[in-house]
C-alpha cells in the first residue's frame, strides 16, 4: 500500500500574495492540482494534504476544482505552526496511526514532476525493501544547496549542507530535491525523535534519514522536474518549462506549431496530426481539434470541440463545437455552447451566443445571433441581430432552411422564421413568418422636394 503526503502549510512570502502559495495558477491547474496529477498513476489508497496558512480557502477551492473527473478523497492534516518540513510530517503520526504501507512525500510547491519520475523512486523503494529512499538532482548549479553523497550501489552516505562542505566535497553537484519515499513503520518511529538543534530552530525531515536503514538515493533525469516555485519570476519560468515539454510532444506527434514560443497550450488539450497552430494562439482546457485544422493567428480557443479542415482566424471560440470545414473569422466571437454545422462560414466581426447552426449555413460580418437555431443553408446578411432580451428574460428565435435575412434586420424574439423566407433589408421582424414568404418590415420612403436644415442665419431672421 502507498499513501501521499504533500506538504502545502506555507504562505510562500515571496509571492506578494494573500493567497496560499500553493493555490498559484500554472496552466490550467493550480501548484497543487499538479502535485496531485502526477500521483495518479500510482493510485496510492490514502491522499493526505498538510494545510496551513488560509487552510479553509486551500480545502475549498480543491474541492471545487474545475478538472474533468472530481479529485479522488483528500484528508487534509492541520499545521498550526510551520517549525519545518519535519513537524509537518510529524502532524501524520496520528491520522496515520496503525498504516501499514509506505509514504511518499512531496511538495505542493514542486509541480513539475512527472508521474513516471514518482514511479521509479516507489518501484526502487520497494524492490530494495529500503526503509526510505530520496529523490536527488545533478545541478548545473547547486550553490546553497545541501550536497548527497552516495555509494556505487546508491545507498546513502551523508547529507552536508552547502556552508559545510569543503571545496573537494562542492565539486559534488548532487543535491537533495526533497522527495521522499518512507517505510511509514520506521518513519513513525524515528519522527519523535526529531530536534530543532540548528541554525533555523526547525525540524529537518532529512534529520529522520540519519536514524533510518537502507536509504537510498537516485537521480532525477531531469533536473528542472524538483524546481520549486518560491516567487512570481520562478512560477513563469515553470510555466516556460511545462509549455516546452507540452509543445515538444505535440510536434513528435505530428502537429505543426508555427513560432512555438508565442504559443500556449494546456496539458489539456488533444490535437490530431496534420494541425496547424500559427502564432499568438492559445488553446486551453478541454479543447480537442481535428486533423488538417488550422488555428490562428491571434486566436484563442478554449474548452471547445473543432471538427477537421476547420479554419479559425483572429477569433475567440469558448465552450462551443464547430464541425468540419467551417470557416471562423477574422474577429469572430463563439461562446456560450454554440454548435455548427459542417461547411459553415462566419465571419468578419460576429458574434454567437448559445446558437446552433446547421450545415452550410453562413453568418458573414457584422452580426450578433444570440439563443438561435437556424437550419441549413441559411443566410444571415451584414448587420443581422436576433434581440434576444427583453430586459428581463432571454428568448429564442428560430429560422428555418434556406432563409435569408437583408442586411440590417432585427429579429426580436421570440420568433419564428421559417423555410424558404426572405427578409428585406433594414426590417424589424416582430411576428412569426411562415414558409416560402418575402417579410418586409420598414417605415415607407418619404422625399420632401426643396427641402433643406434651415441655416444659422434663417433662425435669426425669423426671430427679427
């Protein structure tokens, strides 16, 4: 059996923030949302997080995370006082009472660990009957860091810290990432016995290895996997971290990214081969886009489903589902579960609210369709608005297949179109229209012959 601890009780000063450190965004999840997704794997039967600073706010907003599937139960252990990484696991003993199994301690700051990473150091854990085992990290540079040594076979020597080694022993670039994989028996064992005998007046975590035997020690392959995040400058840089390896494997897959470095993409989001990312694009949440796709420049496709061959252009789409071949923008507004059909066009500065569209029906420029449902082959001309509040409550407007609207027209629901109907440009359309009509709704033309604003000097005469 395996359990999960994750420390997560600071407020993480250097942040500049009334919120919990841990509750920082990287992406589409928080610090700690990327902690618990890399554990998946291992399916461990206990979640434990250790909670501090704004505990409630930390437990509320886990339990309303916005993931597809809920998080699996979390128990959440109270840390009144932060005196160190060792009194926070000492705050275990007892809701970890009687556990037979083993514990693996993280960070809720280190987010960039990849589950395969976690796999490795339980597997070798278990495999050795260690009675712990710590993950370490080759620095390029580890100045300020706590130097391991190690033996050929992996087994832990000695933890120095930094202050105290000699030059010989800093040539040494292996440092302590603050992983750890206990026997929980030994480990509640040696946890009583922790001291604050040193400079910070803390209990060290890493004291308990001195107690513990076999431990050993293996290396992460990549050292950017253990950065912690202590300020805003490293939260970016982890988020540069994260958006290489994302971006990295999608090209191996097939996808095309042009100018990567402009482009954001959350760990989210499914692609199929053959699609085409252009600059100053951004695709995040639950986003899936089929293959010969090609999305952007400059646009921003978030929580949505877009079928194959659709193009989206300068364009924002949220919460929606375009099916194939459509064309999007430039300057098009989706929102709010709209729904095409395949070969549609809507272009120029439109905007769809909780529309559904069938095929090959167009919506061209200048546009607003809010809670409508139009057919197929449907056109709707520049400057068409269904007003769909009445300042109280939304209503619907349906159109029928093959309608077309004049440019300029209000349709104020609710409203019925219906097949085959024309609406003549600059009409107000307040009543349900059958199928197979012309609707014109406009004032008549009048012309006033000779007539003309009377001018500045005309008013003054006239008050003579």
């Amino acid at each position: 059996m395996v359990a999960i601890a994750i420390l997560a009780a600071g407020r993480g000063t250097r942040m500049k923030s009334d919120l919990p450190k841990v509750l920082h965004r990287m992406g589409g999840r928080s610090l700690l949302e990327w902690v618990l997704n890399s554990v998946e794997e291992i399916q461990p039967v206990r979640r434990l997080v250790i909670v501090g600073y704004r505990h409630e706010l930390v437990m509320e907003m886990l339990a309303n995370s916005q993931g597809e599937t809920p998080l699996p139960a979390l128990e959440f252990v109270e840390q009144r006082e932060q005196l160190g990484t060792g009194h926070a696991v000492q705050q275990l003993l007892t809701p970890m009472e009687g556990f037979e199994g083993d514990l693996l301690i993280l960070n809720g700051d280190v987010p960039l660990l990849r589950p395969q990473t976690l796999k490795l150091l339980l597997q070798t854990h278990q495999e050795n009957r260690n009675a712990a085992t710590i993950l370490t990290a080759q620095l390029p540079d580890p100045k300020g860091y706590g130097r391991v040594f190690r033996t050929d076979q992996n087994l832990l020597q000695q933890i120095i810290e930094d202050r105290d080694c000699t030059p010989t022993q800093r040539q040494n670039h292996r440092i302590n990432a603050g992983v750890y994989c206990f026997r929980w028996a030994d480990l509640g064992r040696v946890l009583p016995q922790l001291t604050t005998n040193n400079d910070q007046k803390e209990y060290y975590l890493t004291d308990a290895v001195n107690y513990m035997k076999p431990v050993m020690a293996i290396d992460v392959e990549d050292y950017q996997e253990i950065l912690g995040i202590n300020d805003r400058k490293q939260l970016a840089d982890a988020y540069t971290i994260l958006q290489t390896r994302i971006k990295e494997d999608w090209m191996k897959k097939g996808v095309t990214l042009i100018d990567p470095s402009s482009i954001t993409i959350d760990d989210t989001v499914e692609l199929e081969p053959d699609v085409v990312i252009e600059p100053q694009t951004h695709l995040r949440g639950k986003t899936a886009i089929g293959a010969g796709s090609r999305i952007g420049p400059g646009s921003l496709i978030e929580n949505s489903q877009i079928g194959q061959n659709v193009t989206v252009l300068y364009s924002v789409v949220t919460d929606s589902y375009v099916a194939e071949a459509t064309r999007i923008g430039p300057y098009a507004h989706l929102r709010g579960h709209v729904e095409t059909g395949s070969h549609c066009r809507i272009g120029n500065f439109v905007e769809l609210k909780n529309t559904k569209l069938g095929d090959r029906t167009n919506v061209a420029h200048l546009s607003y369709l809010g809670d409508t449902i139009a057919g197929n082959q449907v056109n709707i001309g520049a400057g068409t608005i269904t007003a769909n509040y009445d300042g109280v409550k939304k209503h619907p407007t349906h159109i029928g297949d093959r309608s077309k609207t004049g440019s300029n027209s209000v349709l104020v629901a609710p409203v019925t179109i219906g097949e085959d109907v024309n609406i003549a440009a600059g009409s107000t359309i307040t009543d349900d229209v059958p199928n197979n009509c012309l609707a014109i709704a406009r004032s008549r033309q009048v012309i006033k012959p000779g007539w003309r604003l009377k001018s500045n000097s005309d008013q003054k005469n006239m008050g003579d």
